[in-house]
C-alpha cells in the first residue's frame, strides 16, 4: 500500500479507537434494584404449556375436545360415552372385544408433533379404568415408533389388568429402549372382556423437581436459569379468551386434575396461516402448579385475571364484554385468588391449597387486572375492582394495563397512564413490541417518567426487526441497549418481562420467542442470553454513569453506546453493562469515581456476547452459536481500559 494511504488508514482507526470516558460514581449509590426486576412473562402460546412446559405427553387425555377423539387414531371397537367419573369432564372411551379372535381394538394417541421419549428414560402411565362386564379386563400398553424398518415398532410395553368394576386409578412405568421425538402411544384392549378408560396419562417420571403432574425438566430449568425475580402468568391475551367463555378462569385451574375442565386455546383461532385446531388447554398446568413452580424459581407471583373484557381485538361489540354493574363475581374471582394464595387452610380456597399438598401460604403480593386492555371500558371496569381489592386486601399491590403499544396505540396509551394515576394502582403494565428504531431511540425512555405516580412494570416486549420479525442477533443486541434504560431507571420500573417465553418450533403462533423447543430439544435465544445476563448481574443498587456528564443511551455523539451500571452490596462488586450497536469497535475509559483513595480494582472479568453475523441466533441443531463468553480483565487502578467490539454486548465485573 502507498504510505499516505497506510498513514490515512491509521488515522482512521485512530479516529474510531478515541476512547469514550463514562465516569461511574460509586459513592452515589442510587436506588435499590428490586428483586422482582427481570422475569418471566409465561402464556400458553406456542404450545408453552400443553406439548411445552407442561410435560404431559397425552394430548386430548380426557376426550374432551369438541372433536372427541381428535390427537386418538381408534381402531377396532371404540365408542365414545359421557357419564364418566369426572363431573367437569365426563367424557371417556369403551373398548370392546371386535368379535374376531385375529382382529384388534385400541387407541393411538399422537401426543403434541409425537410423543417424544428417550432411551433408558422412564415413563409413567396412568389411566382410570373400569371393567365392562364381570370379567376382568387388560389392556396393553405401549411406546412406539411408527416409521421405524425395525423388526417391530415397539420401544417399550406393559400390560395393566384392570381389577374392577368400579372406577380405578392404574399406574406402570415404561422404560423406552430408544430415543423418539415422534413415537406415539398405543393401548391395545388385551382380554376378551372390555374396558372403560378415562384420563389416560404418560408423563416422564423424571420431571421438574419429581412432581407427578410436573413440567418438562429441560424447559423449567431454563427458566430458573435466568434467575427471575417475579413470574408472570397466565398471559397475555389469554387472559381474556376469544370470547368471555373462553377467557382463563383460574378456579376451573386447580383440584384434582382429572377433573378441570377442558378450555378452548385462543390461539387456535388468532392466524389462519399458523392454524393449529387442536390447540385446547388442558389446565393440568394451572395456578397451583404457577404458584408452585414461582416458589421453587424464586420468582413473586403475579397472576393477571379478566376484567371481564374480552380481547378487545376480537371483539368490537360492547355486548361481547361483562357489564359494569355485572362485575361481581369476577371481583370475586380476585379476591378468592387472594385467599387461594394466600388465606390459611381454615378458609375455603386455603383448604383448596392445603389439600393440593401446600398449606403454607404462597406469600402472593401481586395481582393484575385485565391484560391489554384499553379505553373507558377498560377503566370503568376497573374501578370497583381497585375499590374492593384496596378495602380487602391493602397489602396486595395492584397491575394496571397501558394497552397494547405506546406508539401505535399512543393516545390510548397516555389516557391510560393518566387514568392509572387517579385510579392509584401501583404498577402500569406496559407492552411494545416495535422495531429497531424505536428500540434504539427510546434509551432514555424512563429517565423522564414521572416519579410520584405508578411504578412501570415492562410487562411484554421484544424487538421485532422490520422484514425479519424473528428472533437474531441484532434483534437480541438491540434490546440489550434498550434495558440499560430499564436498570438505570430502577426507582421507577420494577419489573420487566421479555414476551412470548416459550416455542414449540412445530407449534408456534408469534415470534421471536425466548425459548425454542421440539419434542425432546430446547434453546435458548441470544435474548434468552440478554436476559439471564441481566437477572445474574441485576446486582443490588445502581450507579451514576455518566460520558460528558449525560446518561449513555444511543445519543448523539455516543457513538452507538449504551451502558448503566449497577454494585452489589453483597459481593463487593461494580457491574457495568455496556451495548455497542454501531459499526465500530469502541475503546472505553470507564472511571470508578468515589472508590477510597489507595483503593484499587483487584478483580475483573467480562462476558460478552457477540456474533459476526446480526442475522444469527441459536438453533435446536446449533445451541451454542452465540453464547456468553467469559474472561479475565487486566485491572489495577481506579479506572478500567477496555475496547468493545462493533455489534457486541458487554458485562464487565469489577471488585
Ligand atoms: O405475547 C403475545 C401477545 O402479545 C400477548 O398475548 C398479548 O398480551 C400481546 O398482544
């Protein structure tokens, strides 16, 4: 190369390496990072709970979908009776002897995309069974393998005597000898006598913390991964249903689990171009389980309950929606959940708790009302349930909604914020789900909000990239920028939930997603990585940072950067996040002004996540493409050196 060309190059990298100086005050600790403050948002989109979380492998196991025996292939002699055992679900199947010795009568079920088993795994069968006739009964029970060119499809079977005439719970463990995603079950009437089933079951046995009506193992793990501080459930938009029938009643959601009943997914109807229809919730995930599986993460509850509003999308006519002098047993619904979750086990729901094997309070301290809602309807219906819940319940903090976009919906969503503010609620619920630029522009976006009124609770978003509304890197990095925002405005939001949480990759709805899954597989996102190195370094307070005596958040003359920084009383440390979103390697001079005077920094590390190509995310058959990558930094003085590549997320930890 000619030199003044050489010399010009290095001028220009000189250019780009001038370093960017963010003065961090560590003697002005700020307000308190709340425990609540990442989370999860979970709803039954995308097959999350029945074929998702929920690990279930049956699907329709109570013949109650309208279509009975929808997921069953029958063959032979079956019909379909309804004056089963169960009140709520009354439907079950008859199998009877086909009248030919060589002939055969059975039931097929091909659980949600297959049933997926592994080798060596147990599987537990239940099913509840009675005998036809005074002759005993048996059926056979097996895990098979459709499409194998084994000698037999067989992967495990059991035969289950069925001993009496009167409804009975049986129970067998199958080991499969293979590893299925896509096997199916196969219950074969066995005797010359027939057999009544109902509730036919197949769990692994080997589920989140060993419960028997427990979640997929792989997926809640996941999800305690991220370390979140409140969990969000059961939506969304589910809240609300297609239509009032439809909406999500948590009463119908605990007891026995034979006997909740079957509810319509409003999913199955929203996109006929992703038509699911045998999309249903079986409830088997329902709010004890919630309730259960946030104790165990260590997350607050915060269960989001109908306003008596259906989804306003779907509904245009206000006859579609409870009147307002009609509200009362959907107040009731909430103040019932309260003493559900809450109340001791003399009270009629604590003894519903108590007898579901909890008689310890959940300790719940939150409540939603109404999910993405808006308008007059919206506010007049809340209003007496605020009245009720304050006069009852005092301790419990109440959810407000600020509809479903601050950009596209934002007349709605600053008379809501007004309304939420004389209505008093302690948090507003806020969703976006926007694009790039609005990710980009909107760093600064909590630094002006009022702080007298309701504290913000993010309770959906993600970034949706124009042309490329699913989930890659750049997406993932973007929002990164955007939650510096969240953490250094932590005295105002104290909550925030990336949404949707869970994809099944053969069921899903909506995207970008957290978590990707198939029968046997799941991934964590880049955003899935965003959020968990949020939640494990959310540390206790946050810090001033500042770069020319302004909040680092994408302005003019930041060079793409976004950072905030927080200490950790417990650990000692100082964290600085850091998001490059520019094209240009950056170098930082990040100054811990305030630390004693012959005080140094004598511990450092970083975890960066970075991807050359903004297109690419993690993928079931690529989990670890991009991926936290953590390693030491030189540290010594008051101040840390250090250079940021383009396009890049950086954790830095001091001590
Ligand atoms: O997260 C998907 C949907 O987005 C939620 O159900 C709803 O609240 C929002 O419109």
């Amino acid at each position: 190369m000619h030199f003044s060309l050489l010399a010009a190059a290095a001028f220009a990298t000189a250019l780009a390496a001038e370093p960017n100086e963010m003065v961090v005050r560590v003697d002005k600790p700020g307000a308190e990072i709340q425990p609540t403050m990442y989370g999860l948002f979970f709803e039954d989109i995308n097959y999350a709970a029945d074929g998702g979380l929920y690990a279930e492998l049956v699907k329709n196991r109570s013949f109650e979908f309208p279509q009975h025996l929808m997921g069953w292939y029958s063959f032979g002699r079956v019909t379909v009776k309804d004056d089963g055992p169960f009140e709520r679900n009354p439907h079950y199947v008859r199998l009877e002897n086909p009248g030919h010795e060589a002939k055969r009568t059975g039931l097929e079920n091909e659980g949600y995309f297959g049933v997926g088993v592994k080798a060596g795994e147990e599987y537990r069968f239940s099913v509840w069974a009675r005998n036809v006739s005074a002759q005993a009964g048996r059926i056979r029970v097996e895990l098979t393998d459709p499409d194998t060119m084994n000698e037999s499809q067989v992967l495990a079977a059991q035969t289950v005597d069925i001993t009496s005439g009167e409804w009975t719970k049986y129970t067998v463990t199958l080991k499969s000898e293979k590893t299925e995603a896509k096997g199916r079950l196969r219950i074969f009437l066995d005797s010359p006598a027939g057999v009544d089933l109902e509730h036919v079951s197949l769990f692994p046995v080997d589920t989140w913390q060993g419960h028997e009506n427990g979640l997929r193992k792989d997926l809640a793990q996941k999800l305690a991964d991220l370390k979140p501080g409140v969990l969000r459930f059961p939506g969304g938009c589910i809240v609300e249903g297609a239509d009032l029938a439809t909406r999500y009643q948590w009463k119908n959601s605990v007891g026995p689990v034979e006997n909740r009943p079957l509810n319509e997914n409003r999913w199955l109807h929203s996109f006929t171009h992703r038509f699911f229809p045998d999309y249903y919730q079986s409830y088997g995930l329902g709010y004890y389980e919630f309730f259960q599986f946030a104790e165990e993460i260590g997350a607050e509850p915060l269960p989001i309950l109908s306003v008596g509003l259906a989804c306003q999308y779907q509904n245009s006519s206000m006859d579609a929606h409870v009147p307002v002098d009609s509200l009362q047993p959907y107040i009731q619904d909430a103040l019932d959940l309260i003493e559900f979750a809450n109340g001791d086990v003399t009270t009629t729901w604590g003894k519903v708790r108590a007898e579901m094997g909890h008689p310890e309070p959940f300790g719940m301290k939150y409540i939603g009302i109404g999910n993405e809602q808006w308008g007059t309807e919206y506010v007049e219906r809340l209003e007496p349930f605020v009245k009720a819940l304050r006069k009852a319940h005092p301790e419990i903090q109440i959810v407000g909604s600020a509809g479903p976009s601050p950009v596209s919906m934002k007349e709605q969503f600053d008379y809501l914020w007004e309304e939420m503010t004389r209505l008093k609620v302690d948090l507003v619920d806020e969703h976006y789900y926007s694009p790039e630029s609005w990710f980009l522009a909107e760093g600064l976006r909590y630094d002006s909000y009022d702080r007298k009124g309701p504290k913000v609770f993010a309770g959906e978003y993600a970034c949706h990239g124009v042309g490329k509304k699913w989930n890659h890197f750049n997406a993932s990095l973007l929002e990164a920028a955007f939650m510096t925002g969240l953490e250094r405005n932590a005295d105002i939001v104290l909550m925030a939930t990336y949404a949707p949480l869970l994809a099944h990759v053969q069921g899903w709805q909506w995207r970008p997603d957290l978590i990707w899954f198939d029968n046997l597989r799941s991934v964590g996102s880049v955003s899935y990585y965003v959020q968990q190195l949020y939640g494990l370094y959310k540390g206790t307070h946050v810090l001033p940072l500042k770069m020319d005596g302004k909040p680092v958040a994408g302005q003019e003359g930041q060079n793409g950067l976004f950072a905030s920084a927080v200490c950790d009383k417990n650990t000692g440390e100082y964290i600085v996040k850091v998001a490059n979103t520019g094209d240009t390697a950056q170098k930082l001079d990040i100054r811990f002004d305030g630390m004693k005077k012959k005080a140094v920094l004598t511990q450092g590390r970083v975890i960066t996540l970075a991807s050359g190509d903004l297109d690419a995310d993690n993928t079931l058959d690529h989990p670890d493409r991009i991926v936290p990558v953590e390693k030491p930094l030189t540290v010594g003085g008051q101040s840390l050196e250090v250079e940021i590549p383009a396009h890049t997320f950086s954790v830095y930890i001091v001590k």
